[in-house]
C-alpha cells in the first residue's frame, strides 16, 4: 500500500486549476505576464504555483528547460504535456494519490470522499479543494482528454473519466527519471509500489518495458528485477537534461 502520510501540500494553488490559456499568457511574455493580465488577484497567486507545480518555472522565476521548449514549440505540443503531467504528479501530492486508484471513473464528490479516506487528517476543505484543483487542471488543459488522463463531464458533480495513454518515450524516461529522485536510490525493484511511468499515464506495463528496451538512452540499466540508474546527475533530471530528439 501507498503511504500518504507524511505527505504535505494537497491544496496548493488557491483552488483553481491551470487552465491552458492561462499559460499561453505566460508563454507570450514570460517576465511581465502578471502585470497584464486580466486575472484576479487569487488567480494569479494560483498561476504562479502552477508554473512551479507544472515544472515551467523555478521558484527563483526563471523559466527551466520545459518552460522554453513551450515557448519554442507552442502549447499546442502534446509531448510538452505529457513532460507537464509527469511533474504535476511528482510535485503535488494530489495527482500522485489520484493516479494510483484503481478504477476508471469517478465523480469530484467520490473523489472527495475516497481521499477523506485516504487522509483522514485532512480537514474537510483542504480535500475539496485539492480535488478542485486536479479537476480544473483535467477540465482546461490537454492532460485531461488528449492525454486520456481525467476527461471530464459538465454534470453535477462532475464526473471524471480516466482512460490513459500510451506516453511517448520522453515522458516514460522523464518519468523515471523522477522516480529515481523521489526515491533516491539507484536501483528499484519492479515488484515495489512505486509511481511508475505506466502508473502515471495508466497504461500497460509491457508497454514501458518494451519502449525502455528499444529506444536508444544511456540513463537506465534493466534486467528482470528491476532498474538501476545510470546517470546520476540529479540536477540534470530536474532541469529537463532529456534528448531532445525524443521530443
């Protein structure tokens, strides 16, 4: 079983969602976004955490290897989302809690109720609006319908439909990449609880293995029992230190 415990931060971003047109306004002017929007006060607060949440920004503003790569190519590139997904997952402890249930569908209400379960010291509201938060980012950016990772239905309450995704082979070595941060170790056995890259984007385990096995990469070593880490440069993994050509 997963352990939530000693994990903090459930409702970080001011109850609001990232919504994709809120990054294009990011995207058309990276330093002084904040000073021209139209976004109230609350929102904007809630941006700002995003953009670290999603791996956009640093804490210190400047914009990482993620956020550039968006500003190159446009928020229309799926892959840049995908790489988005994987960081929200690791950074907020909501979306690595919702993507280890098991199931297929869920209402905003039972999601409410099944995390209240998980956490129990959570108080009533943190809960509503960490799932909030999580189905505002599905409802208004690609994550949720073209990445298959919670399309969401305009009912009351809304209901939350996660069918995945075969993610392409950056984000299932992005993705392991930061479970090997999230662990710190160097070896990981296949048959522990982790937050694999099929955990991540739902999707088959044999299909990360045969994509790690077949694609050309120096950062992992696998074998039956499970993977051990290459290269270790763990600032690199948090920068985005990707090929590129994988993109």
């Amino acid at each position: 079983m997963y352990d939530w415990s000693s994990e903090t931060g459930w409702a970080r971003h001011s109850i609001f969602g990232l919504r994709h047109e809120w990054l294009d306004q990011v995207l058309l002017d990276p330093e002084g976004w904040c000073h021209r929007t139209t976004l109230g006060n609350r929102q904007v607060d809630s941006l700002r955490v995003w953009l670290r949440t999603g791996g956009i920004k640093e804490r210190s503003g400047k914009l990482t290897f993620l956020g550039e790569q968006f500003i190159s190519r446009g928020s229309s590139h799926l892959p840049l989302w995908e790489l988005l997904w994987v960081n929200v997952v690791f950074n907020f402890p909501t979306a690595r809690w919702y993507v280890t249930l098991e199931g297929k569908e869920w209402t905003t209400t039972g999601l409410i109720e099944l995390l209240q379960v998980a956490i129990p010291r959570l108080a009533n509201r943190t809960v509503s609006n960490a799932i909030m938060e999580l189905a505002g980012l599905l409802e208004r950016t690609p994550v949720g319908t073209e990445l298959g990772q919670g399309q969401v239905q305009k009912s009351l309450p809304r209901k939350i439909a996660r069918i995945g995704c075969r993610p392409r082979d950056t984000a299932i070595v992005y993705s392991l990449g930061r479970l090997f941060l999230q662990q710190g170790n160097t070896w990981l056995p296949w048959n522990k609880e982790l937050v694999w890259p099929w955990t991540v984007f739902r999707c088959s385990r044999q299909f990360v293995w045969e994509r790690l096995t077949s694609i050309e990469q120096d950062y992992f070593s696998l074998d039956e029992h499970g993977v051990t880490l290459r290269k270790e440069d763990k600032e690199g993994w948090l920068c985005g230190d990707i090929p590129t050509t994988l993109l």
